[in-house]
C-alpha cells in the first residue's frame, strides 16, 4: 500500500511528501522447541 500512494504521489504535480516504508518490529516471543516437537508429532506423520 505504501508503495502504491508514493507511485501516486509522484504523478500528481504537487509538492506533497512521500511515505516511509515502516521497519518489521521484533519478535518478542521465543520459540518452545518442546512445544514444536510435540505438535509435530502428533499432526504429521514422515
């Protein structure tokens, strides 16, 4: 979407600012590899 409005943005001849593209915040969680294991086990069959 932003991509889209700075495309826009840069055809209409008007002086207007264009958007920054936003960083990927961090991954707070962790993840339980006990719990992983477990579900794989149980669901999927190899």
């Amino acid at each position: 979407m932003i991509e889209a409005y700075n495309k826009k943005i840069k055809e209409i001849p008007l002086k207007l600012d264009v958007l920054d593209i936003p960083l990927t915040p961090s991954n707070p969680f962790e993840i339980d590899s006990t719990t992983v294991n477990r579900l794989k086990t149980q669901y999927y069959t190899y």
